[in-house]
C-alpha cells in the first residue's frame, strides 16, 4: 500500500478505512494498482482511479467486501 493511499483511506470512518485497505490488498495481490482521492472525511465514500491491472478486479473484490462501486466511486455499506 502506497503512503498516498494509506493517508485517503485515513480519512474514511474507522469502518471504512478497513474495508478499503482490505480491497487495496485483495487487488494488489492480483497485479492490480489504484490510486485512492477525495475520501469523505470519517465518512463512507472515497473515489479511485485504475494504475495498472484491470478493472475487473476491483469490481470483484468490491462486491465481495460489500462494497457499492459506481464508476470509480466506493461506498462502504453503514448504518
């Protein structure tokens, strides 16, 4: 996990940061690389852009960790 990533997903809610460190890892471990942005301060929602590797991979881990994937937005499930 690049420090770039580790500080977006910082700013997820406690949740959140998790799951989308889990996704990081899932995806790295298959070839795949993104780039995390604009992560909603201790919220749910953070956004991402594909490096290396393809988009297919993401999508799969995403729902697999529950998360809601629309373009390049992720959402964790709360509440």
């Amino acid at each position: 996990m690049t420090d770039h990533n580790r500080e977006e997903t910082a700013k997820l809610a406690q949740g959140a940061k998790w799951v989308i460190r889990q996704l990081l890892l899932e995806v790295e471990s298959r070839q795949t690389e993104i780039e995390l942005f604009d992560a909603v301060q201790d919220g749910f929602v953070i956004f991402y852009r594909l490096l290396s590797g393809q988009e297919a991979v993401v999508e799969e881990f995403a729902q697999k960790l529950g998360i809601k994937k629309n373009g390049n937005r992720l959402e964790v499930k709360h509440g």
